[in-house]
C-alpha cells in the first residue's frame, strides 16, 4: 500500500513538473510576442561615397548593428556610393546578424542635386516585400523624390518612405506639401522619414499631422554646429520621424549622439552633418 501511495505521489510530482514546465514555455513564447518589435533608425550622411574611409565605415557598422533597418540619405550617384552601401553591408554582416541592402536609382533632380537612397536590413526577422520604388507621381514637384520601401515583421507589412528635402535656403515647404497626397497613393506607408530641413512645427506638416501621422520629437535639434558652444552641439531641428499613430506602437525613441566619439566637431561632421535619429516600435 506504502509503494502505491509513493508510486501515486511520483506520478502527481512528474504531472505537475511537466504542467509547470508547459506553462514556461508557453509563458516564454507569450513574453517574446509581447516584446517582439523593430527598430528603425535614418541617417543624412552626407555625401556618402569615396569620401568615406574604411575606419569611417567601420565605425559606423559598430554605431548601427543593433538597429534592424537602416535608411539612409544623401548617397552620392556615382557608383562609388553604392560600393561604399555595399561596405557597410558587409561589414554589419561581420558583426554577427545577416543584413541585405538595396541603393535607389539617382534621383530625378535637376543639376547636381541628385542623390541616392539606401536601405539596409536584418534578414532574420525583416522583409523586403516588394523591390523599392522612388516615388515617379510627384517628382516633378519634389527635387529628390521619396525612396519607398515595403516591409514585412512577423507577417505585417510596414512602408517607410525615405525623403532628402531642398535646403532651407531653396524653400522645402514648397516640395514637403506633397507629402500629403502620399498616404492616398501608398496606402501601406506608416512612416516618413529622413532630412525634411525643416522644423516639424512648420505648418507645411499640418495635413500630413490631419492624417494621423505623428512627429517622433517635438524640436529635436539634429543638426551639428561648427563647434559646440556652452555644451550645445546641435543646431536645428531638421530629420524627422513621422509615424502612422494608429497602426504603430512606439517604445523607445532618440537621436544618437556619435559626436561624442570625436575630439571635436570638426572631426564628427566629416562623417556626417547630422546625428542619427531612431525608433523601436510595434505594430498594432
């Protein structure tokens, strides 16, 4: 009757361990869903070509790995700018994750205002769903049409479009105002980003704001001074994130302060004029 009742006891022990044990796991997959989300983070670097070194590059896979897409502005047209995007790829690649990349044609601006844009991502967890486009419906109004891209995280589909606006000297607003037929043209966009030299304030982003699209920041200055005055690096508020409030979640956000690897900005702005600018989201 003693080795039944132990028997017994063995058994509701050896149950309930393999209940608790179902229940972690199941548990642990409900966490990871919880906390399953993308970072984003877009960059003006400034005329991103063979002026960049290979410590620069370096420096930059080091500064961007732990993102899972990257948009990038400002690539020169030259197919020295679209080695230097394949560098980096490479060398994010030696960190560890595996990244593809794609680089847009040049844009479709007059003089020598054409550019490129690219897009580096993780391929774990993110897809391209459809090869990027540059905008053709309004780039005879926009100086640097938009670079669209479609991605897909954990079978949702997001669009980023990546946009390099005219200098503030040149009037931007007068190209930004396009930007609120967009979400009509391209309905999977839920973010616009990149170089608007513009503050987000201006009331060029009314319609877009009307439409559901909410700045990441308010005033977040982004670009870099000659040299730092009483502490204060930045200068203006010029790249934004733009989100699409109903169908993105944001957990964290900021601007990656790289300056402050270089002994002065003199050194920092040769990689670039403007500091990186992130977001962590979900999708809803």
């Amino acid at each position: 009757m003693a080795r039944s009742s132990n028997l017994i006891r063995k058994g509701e022990s050896l149950f309930f361990m393999k209940k608790h044990f179902l229940f972690s796991v199941l548990f642990l997959f409900f966490i990871q869903g919880c906390f399953a989300q993308v970072t984003l983070v877009t960059w003006n670097l400034k005329n991103f070509g063979k002026s960049k070194t290979d410590e620069q590059i370096r420096y930059m896979s080091n500064l961007l790995c732990n993102y899972d897409i990257i948009a990038i502005q400002e690539v020169v047209t030259g197919v020295e700018g679209a080695q230097k995007v394949a560098q980096l790829a490479d060398e994010l690649n030696r960190k560890g994750a595996k990244w593809d990349y794609i680089v847009s044609d040049p844009t479709n601006s007059t003089g020598q205002k054409s550019e490129r844009y690219a897009y580096l991502w993780k391929t774990k967890n993110i897809k391209l769903k459809q090869r990027a486009f540059l905008e053709k419906k309004f780039n005879k109004n926009i100086e640097r049409e938009p670079y669209i891209a479609i991605f897909e995280f954990e079978k949702k589909s997001f669009g980023i479009a990546s946009f390099h606006a005219v200098p503030k000297k040149s009037n931007p607003e007068t190209e930004i105002k396009y930007l609120k037929y967009f979400p009509e043209e391209y309905p999977n966009i839920n973010f616009f980003v990149g170089d608007f030299n513009l503050a987000q304030s201006h009331s060029v982003f009314n319609p877009l704001k009307d439409l559901g699209f909410k700045p990441l920041f308010q005033n977040q200055k982004t670009s870099l001074k000659q040299e730092c005055k009483n502490g204060e690096c930045l200068a203006n508020p010029l790249d934004h994130i733009f989100y699409k409030e109903s169908k993105i979640k944001i957990i964290n956000k900021g601007v990656i302060l790289f300056y402050n690897d270089f002994k002065n900005l003199k050194e920092a702005r040769k990689l670039s004029d403007h500091v990186p600018v992130y977001v962590e989201f979900n999708l809803n």
